[in-house]
C-alpha cells in the first residue's frame, strides 16, 4: 500500500490516476491512510486523497463533509464530486452552505449531491429561495427541479408569478412544474 500511496501523491498525475483502482480495491484499510492525506499542507495530495476516496464504497460521508471547508477551492470541489458518488443525508447542512461558494463549480456540485440526496433536501433548499441572492436561488430552484418534491410547488408558482423575477429563476421553477407532471399553470391575469 505504501507504493500505491507513494504513486497518487507522486506528483505525476498519469501515475496517481493509475493507482487508485489497486487503492480502493484494497478495501477498508486503505480509507485510514487517505484520510490522513487529506489533512496534509500540500493542496494537490489532498485533491488527490480526495479523488480516490470519492472512488472507494468504502467512504462513508461524513468523513468528507469537513473538506467541503477546504482552503483550496479544487478540494473542495473534488469534495462535493465525491459527496455526489456518496449522497447521504448527513451532508445536506454543509452542502446548502457550499451552495455559496465563491467558486462556482463548487457551488454546482454541491447542488448535484443535494439533487443525488433527494427529497430530504427540499426543506433547506426552500429555505435558500427565501433568504439568498439570485445565483444561489438558482442552483437552489434547479435543484428542486430536479428532485421532483410536490413541496416546491408553490415556491414555484411564487417564481412564475413574480414580474421581476430572474428569468433563468422562472424557466427552472417552469422545468420543475413540468417534471411535476403539472404543464398547464395557470398565472393570474
């Protein structure tokens, strides 16, 4: 396993990729070691660490949820990839948080892992259209969308029937209407 380790943090980015699959096929005994590597100055072995246990069955999510804090904003995407290839619903809190990231593919990703969670989520991200900035409510209303909660619906109708509303907010609360089954909406005059 020291090899394998000494191989994703190499530096060398066709052998760290190569040595993931021998990592996570060593099963529960190598998630210790990543998780140590995580917590190392080195921004790229951390990704790196990051990266694998996002491959492994093995993760469990809360060992993940502190790196959505990271310094490094690769990291922390890297992290909320990973939380999407291990939804739970332990991770909805620090999710709804990263959907304010400052970096934006962050910010997407941890819209996809609330998505991947499910209708569990719904009451924080309705929360998010209540309170935040419109690039925040839309990866919130894109995300209601997509999970497909009747809970939303009037959230929805409130975008649809608001003038001033952001348009990209309107199309995505129309979106989530129709993946409700509801086509016809019925606007007040």
């Amino acid at each position: 396993m020291k090899e394998l380790l000494a191989d994703l943090i190499s530096g060398d980015d066709a052998l760290a990729e190569k040595s993931i699959l021998p990592l996570v096929e060593l099963g529960q005994v190598a998630i210790g070691p990543l998780l140590d590597l995580t917590r190392s100055e080195d921004a790229d072995i951390r990704w790196w660490a990051v990266r694998a246990l996002a491959a492994s069955p093995h993760t469990q999510t809360f060992n993940l949820i502190p790196l959505l804090n990271d310094s490094s904003s690769s990291v922390r995407a890297a992290t909320a990839l990973a939380i999407l290839n291990h939804p739970h619903e332990d991770a909805i809190e620090a999710l709804i948080k990263t959907l304010y990231d400052e970096d934006s593919l962050t910010a997407n990703l941890a819209s996809n892992a609330l998505v991947k969670i499910g209708i569990s989520t719904t009451p924080n991200l309705l929360k998010v259209m209540e309170e935040a900035g419109t690039n925040i409510r839309i990866l919130a209303i894109r995300a209601l969308a997509e999970i497909k909660d009747h809970r939303a619906i009037p959230m929805m109708m409130k975008c649809l029937n608001n003038e001033n509303e952001s348009a990209v907010i309107q199309y995505w609360a129309q979106q989530g209407l129709e993946k409700l089954g509801l086509d016809m909406v019925y606007i007040k005059p």
